[in-house]
C-alpha cells in the first residue's frame, strides 16, 4: 500500500532529525493513511480506499459518490 491519501494527495515529507548534539541525520513524516471499505451504491459495489485521516473526515461529509467523483479526477482508478 503506497503511503498516499487517494482523495488528499497527501504523501509523506521529508527533513532532518536534529539530536542533541545537533547531529543532522535524515527522516521522513508518514500521513496516517488507512484502507478503508466503503458502500458504493451508485455502482452497487465495495469500494476500498487508502484515506488520509482528513480524507476519511471528508468522505463522511460529502459522501462516497462525490469522493470517488473527486478521485477518478486525480486519475486513480477506483
């Protein structure tokens, strides 16, 4: 599963760890990404989604349609 929000686009960044010594070395922030299943009516499918926790908050507000609408227009296929 790539660490990517399908709805968001929010992927991991990237910087520096500075210890106390101020020793630079290099690290990476993941979003929370989960895959979730979700009811598809207008296709009368399962769909399963990889969502940022926002993507997850927005997908309750607009709705499953409007989110997979929105995602098939980044160009992922669902």
């Amino acid at each position: 599963m790539s660490r990517r929000c399908d709805l968001t686009g929010r992927e991991p960044s990237f910087g520096k760890a500075v210890s106390h010594s101020h020793r630079r070395t290099s690290r990476r922030w993941d979003p929370n990404v989960q895959s979730k299943r979700s009811w598809f009516a207008d296709e009368g499918r399962w769909v399963r989604l990889t969502l940022s926790a926002k993507g997850i908050k927005t997908v309750d507000r607009i709705g499953v349609p409007a989110a997979v609408a929105r995602i098939r227009a980044n160009g992922v296929r669902v």
